[in-house]
C-alpha cells in the first residue's frame, strides 16, 4: 500500500529552505527554485544542497559532471557502469554526498527532453538505491518525487514534446537533433519509478550496503539489471517461484532457501558454536548474495556462518514475510498454545506453509541436545534469533514493539518443539 506523499506546498517549502541557491550573469542573480530543479546541460560551480561540510562542497561539482556524464549529456572515456562506480562509491564512503547526489539526479530528470538522457537519470537513481538511503531529513522530498512519476508517462511524452517545441522554435538548426533524442529508448519512466519507490522503502529501513569493501562493477551491473530481473532478495515467494519455474520446474521450495540451508549443514554449522548469532564476515557474506543471485553456490566456501547469515537476510528481506500479516495477531496470541500454534500454519497459504516447514525442520536439527552441546544455540536461542525475520510487528510504539518481540519468540518455539516437520525430509 503506498503512502500519500508530501504535498506539492510543502516540497516547495523544504526546497526554500533547502537548496544552495545559486547565481548567473555578471549581475550575479539568484537563479530561482524551478529553474534550479530543471535539466542543466552546464556545470555548477558550488553544491545543490546548502552545506557546510568541506568534502562535499569540493566533491560536489565532479559529482554533476559524473551524473551528467552517466546520462549521456557530457562526453566521457569511462563506460556507463564506471561513471556509475565512481559516483556510488564518492557517495557510499561520505554520506553527506548522498542527499547531493539524489537532488542532482531530481533536477537533471526534471524538464529533461532527451528520453533517453532521462532514462538513464532514473536508472542511476535505482541503481544508488541498492547502496545508500539519503537521510531522514531529505527522504520525505525524494519520495514525493518519485511518488509523483508512478503513473505519468503520459504526461512525460507530452512534457519532452513541448520542450521540443519550444527549442525548436527558438533554433530550427537543433530540429533533426531534438527528433532523434525523443526517440523512446529504454523502459517507461513509470517502470523506474516504482523500482525506485519500492526500493526507497526498503533502503530506509534495512540501510545501504554494509562492509569495509568498496562496491564492486560487478555490484553496479546487479543493481541495474535487477530494475529489470528482480533480485532473489527482497522480492514475494510467488515471484521467486515464477523465476525459478524454468531452472527448476519441479522444485516446491524456492532454490535459494534449500541450497543456504544445505550449504549451513554441509560445511559444519550444526557442530559451530552461536551459529544464526554469530554474523559472518559482511563483506563475504555480500559478495556470495551476489553469486546466489546468479543461481551460483560458490566451492571455496569454508566458514558456515557466512551462508547462515545470508540465509536469515534472505527471510528477513522477503517483501512480505514468510508468516503473513494477516495472521500475525493469532500468532502472538497464541504464543503459548502448542495445538493453536500449529494450527496457525496448517492455516497458512501453501508455499508459506511448506517454506515455514522448512525452516522449522532445518532449525531442528539444530535443536537436538547432540548439537546444542556444541552450538551453545538452544530452542530458546533460535527462536530469538530467527523470530524477527519471520514476524514483523507493524507498530510503531515501543512499548508493543518490546512486548510482542517476547511473544514472537515464545510463538517460534513453540514450532520448533511441538511442529511435525517429518514429511520435509529431502523436499526441495
């Protein structure tokens, strides 16, 4: 369900408040709002975003040459997915270079008559999602932004027309060069909005890309194709089954959970102590999501920790979680019934239901007293830890947040020890 945006009046507002107003001719006036948020095919001289942080204000200007270079509207001998490298990584490594990066992207896909030029805009701005959020102070101007162009193709047609026309008019000479940048050349403009919005809901709550390794040309190149080819990690169950129908045709589970969960026990994890507590190295543990992603299980991996933590991003980051909404409040109302408990998943749509299964029977292996021994991860361990990335409480109060995370946990464990997971055994 999408939320209703910031009005038109109050973006207007925060961009009063705050944009680096800048200046042009010798009489060095002020240029003003729209025309500061309007496609520029020259240079800036100082940031967007009024700042008073050194690295940004020096970083800033190349930061434009970089989004107009990877637009196609300033010439470059680097390839798209470098230009898109540098400025990812500038923005990644000085997070007050983000809100400047985001604001850039606004105005250079804002009154832009080059389709294809726009395009790529969009396709940059999807493409920094997947490593940074801006901050809580800009996100509400971003996401009206892009709220905006959900449903405006349309309208984006006739807006590059118009401008067309007008540059036409003032110079007949640009003619043949304004009718072969109209041509529609990549997706609709609406596709890279929702991606962008579905994105920014998730980048705010879940953060960017975590680790001391740099993001990778291989990163940049899964980011945009996953505009198009969405990710194993955060999409539906029902999309991921869809994805995997021609790989694997006869699966009942998604690929991704059963390979994690046999590569856990085939490299140790049921004999590795605070396995599911004890994260993996980050940056490992980005760099083989990379490969899942590819439908790939690397040979050289040695530490179980790191495809056990990729297995618990992986339930956390499902768009929606493996227990519905809909069922969360007979969950926890039931936290300490067995018979109920069970009841809940024989309620539970089929492949929520086998995949839940699955995780049960997989977590109780490691619940039997042989392993414990060795994980130090009792019942009580794992259902903390697995908990949160099967229910998600939708309150924002703390105090219910607190209460309901004890009854998750009481609820998970009740599976763990009273679910028959018996017809699991070798399901794939």
């Amino acid at each position: 369900t999408l939320r209703k945006p910031i009005s038109q009046s109050s973006m207007a507002d925060w961009a009063s408040k705050n944009l680096n107003m800048h200046t042009q001719g010798i009489f060095r006036r002020r240029i003003s709002i729209s025309n500061m948020l309007s496609w520029n095919g020259g240079s800036i001289k100082k940031p967007m975003l009024i700042t008073s942080n050194h690295a940004v204000k020096k970083e800033a200007c190349e930061m434009f040459k970089l989004v107009q270079s990877y637009m196609g509207d300033r010439q470059t001998r680097m390839d798209r997915n470098h230009v898109a490298l540098v400025a990812v990584t500038k923005c990644w490594s000085t997070q007050g270079l983000r809100d400047e990066l985001y604001i850039q992207l606004i105005r250079q896909t804002t009154d832009n008559s080059c389709y294809r030029s726009l395009a790529w805009g969009w396709e940059l701005m999807a493409i920094s999602l997947a490593f940074f959020s801006p901050s809580p102070k800009f996100q509400s101007y971003l996401e009206g932004y892009i709220y905006r162009h959900l449903d405006s193709d349309e309208n984006i047609a006739q807006r590059i027309k118009e401008l067309v026309d007008l540059k036409t008019k003032k110079n007949s000479k640009s003619r043949k060069k304004r009718k072969q940048n109209t041509e529609d050349e990549g997706l609709p403009i609406s596709t890279y909005a929702k991606y962008c919005y579905r994105k920014l809901q998730k980048v705010a709550v879940t953060g960017g890309k975590k680790g001391l390794r740099k993001p990778t040309v291989e990163e940049i190149a899964h980011a945009r194709s996953a505009i198009v080819t969405p990710s194993l990690f955060g999409s539906s169950l029902q999309e991921i089954m869809l994805r995997q129908q021609d790989m694997y045709p006869g699966n009942k589970l998604p690929w991704v959970q059963t390979q994690l969960s046999q590569q856990v026990l085939a490299l140790g994890g049921e004999q590795t102590e605070g396995i599911f507590r004890v994260p993996g190295d980050i940056d490992e543990v980005n760099a083989l999501k990379l490969q899942v992603d590819q439908w790939r299980i690397p040979s050289g991996l040695s530490d179980p920790n790191i495809p056990a933590s990729l297995l618990k991003l992986w339930y956390r980051e499902l768009e929606e979680p493996v227990i519905p909404q809909q069922f969360y409040k007979e969950c926890i109302s039931n936290y300490e019934n067995p018979d109920a408990a069970v009841a809940v998943v024989q309620h539970l749509p089929e492949l929520n239901r086998l995949v839940l299964c699955y995780l049960i029977h997989f977590l109780q292996i490691f619940a039997q007293p042989s392993n414990v021994g060795r994980t130090k991860m009792d019942v009580n361990n794992l259902a903390m830890v697995m908990a949160p990335n099967c229910l998600r409480c939708q309150s924002d109060d703390p105090r219910v947040i607190f209460e309901n995370t004890r009854k998750e946990m009481s609820f998970l464990r009740m599976l763990i020890v009273h679910l028959d997971t018996s017809g699991m055994q070798g399901l794939l």
